[in-house]
C-alpha cells in the first residue's frame, strides 16, 4: 500500500513580496536562516486538494517568514493514491510526511515547531494530529471544523449520513452522476449560507467538478477518481471521530477557532470552545457561511496572520 502524500511547499524566500499594503509580521523573516520561524500546515476540506488554500498560504508565508506545507490528504489531490484507513491514520501519514521534508530539518537535532491548521475534515485531522504529537505542535488553527459528536444518536444519525454519501459516491460512473452529487452535497444544510455574490453556487459545484474530473478527462478515469474520495468518506467520519474537545484548550491562546457567522452550528462550537477559561480565541467572521476562506478570504488571511503572530511573538 502507498503511503507517501504529496505535500505542496511554499517557501517566502523564493516568493515575491505582495505589496506596500502588505505588512510584514513581527517575528523571523523571509531572508532569516530556515528554521527561524515556525512550520506553518494547512490541510484542505473533503473534497479538495492543495490547491484550495493555495493563496492564502502564499500570502501568510511572505509576510510572516513561516515557510508553509499544504498537503493533499489520503485520497485527495495527488495523494489520491494513498487509502485512507482512519482519522488517526491520516494524522500519523501527516505527521510523517512533514518530518521527512526539507523544510521541517532544523539546526541540531530539535524538531521544527509546527503550527496546524484546516478547514472541516482537515481541520479534524489537524485535531487528530495535535492530540497525538502536542510535542510539536506549537499552534492550532481550526475553521469550521468538530471536535466531536458527543451522543450515541447523533454518531449513529452520522454515520448513516456518511455511508448513504459515500455508496452514492462510488457508483458515480458519469460526470452527470458526480455533478448530481456535488449538487446535493453543496446543498446540505452546513453549506446553505455558503458564497459571495461573484460565487454562484452552480459555479462553485462546476469548478469542483473540474477539480475532480479535468476538462478533457476521460470519463472512463471516473470510477478511479471518485472510489478514494468514497473511502476518504468513510475513514474520517465524524461518526467514528474520537473526543477532541480538550485539543484546542491545550495551546491556551495559540489555539484559534475560525467560523463564519451565518454558518450558526459552528458558530456556535467556537462560543463553546471560547467559554473554557483555558482561553481558546474564537474569531466569527461577519457574511461568511462554513467556508470562511472562500467567502471572506481578506478576514480568513487576517485571521491567519494574527494567528501567526501569537505564535511567533
């Protein structure tokens, strides 16, 4: 079995700088020896890939100095190759492929200082990774993401939710079936106050689709494409997803909570995480929906920055 993921790396020294409106974050620069600053992991959503948070990343990289690893997860991207087996499991792939790069080698022996962070699924696997290596993980920074059904009825209501999506999935054999199904899982209630007014939701479903199915692809490479994403379904359901309410409280304020405020279910999970005197900071972003990055990407990269800038001050 293949377990080595792909990881995108973005490093500042090699970017140029993004403006004069853009100003440097306090704290090790771009032109400072690597390892100076922290190793900054973003880790995308079910579904997506690298490429999803690539902007963002880019822009936090260059004006922070944190060189910036962007995964694609198990199944996902160009690490479709790898099986998912569980959340864990991807933790531990995450972690691996981290440590076994460039950017993560520092002077000495001492491992790099990691600051995490994902959006839905990834931010659940950033959950999972802090809970297992808390050694090296010197941030968490978490959008819209769970930490955890806590009621044998709402992980059994999931679990049926996430076998029915997943079965659909694998029998997708047209691009009209995937189209279909991407229509509804864009349709599920999480997702209803998703998008801009430049960001349509027929947009939203036809650029996913291409992200999953190029144009010009072959639809006989369909059931390859969609039968990793199917098991990536079922590996990282929340159903079978441990507690990890705890994690964020651990990193007292390096721990950060993003939601969008019309996206009330995890809204309301980052006033929970923010009511423990541990001090986790929750930030809810004014007209956004569950995908603050996409809806609202100014505020989601100032989100990110003051992120960092706790981290490294």
């Amino acid at each position: 079995m293949k377990t080595k993921l792909h990881l995108h790396h973005i490093d500042p020294r090699s970017e140029r700088f993004p403006g004069p409106q853009a100003e440097r974050l306090p704290g090790p620069q771009a032109d400072e020896p690597p390892g100076a600053a922290p190793l900054l992991v973003i880790l995308h959503g079910f579904l997506g890939c690298s490429a999803d948070l690539d902007a963002v990343a880019r822009e936090a990289a260059v004006r922070s100095g944190c060189q910036a690893l962007l995964p694609d997860l198990p199944g996902h991207g160009r690490s479709a190759h790898v099986m998912p087996v569980s959340l864990g499991h991807t933790a531990t792939l995450v972690w691996d492929a981290i440590h076994a790069h460039p950017a993560a080698k520092r002077c000495g022996s001492a491992p790099a200082r990691v600051l995490l962070a994902g959006y839905s699924m990834g931010g659940r696997v950033a959950l999972a990774m802090a809970h297992a290596r808390p050694d090296v993980a010197d941030g968490l920074f978490i959008e819209s993401a769970h930490p955890g059904l806590t009621t044998a009825g709402d992980r059994r209501a999931r679990a049926r939710h996430d076998t029915e999506m997943a079965l659909r999935l694998q029998r997708t054999t047209t691009k009209a079936d995937l189209r279909a199904f991407l229509t509804d899982w864009y349709r599920q209630s999480v997702f209803l106050h998703d998008g801009r007014p430049a960001d349509t939701f027929t947009q939203r479903v036809e650029d996913r689709l291409d992200s999953i199915l190029p144009r010009g692809a072959p639809c006989t490479d369909l059931s390859a494409r969609v039968a990793p994403l199917a098991a990536a379904l079922r590996a990282h359901s929340l159903a079978a997803q441990p507690d990890f309410w705890s994690v964020p409280h651990r990193f007292g304020g390096r721990g950060w909570y993003v939601s969008g405020s019309r996206d009330h279910r995890y809204d309301d999970v980052g006033r929970r995480l923010a009511g423990n005197p541990s001090g986790v900071h929750h930030v809810p972003v004014p007209d956004a929906g569950h995908t603050v990055h996409r809806d609202a990407p100014d505020a989601y990269l100032q989100a990110l920055q003051s992120f960092v800038t706790t981290c490294i001050s």
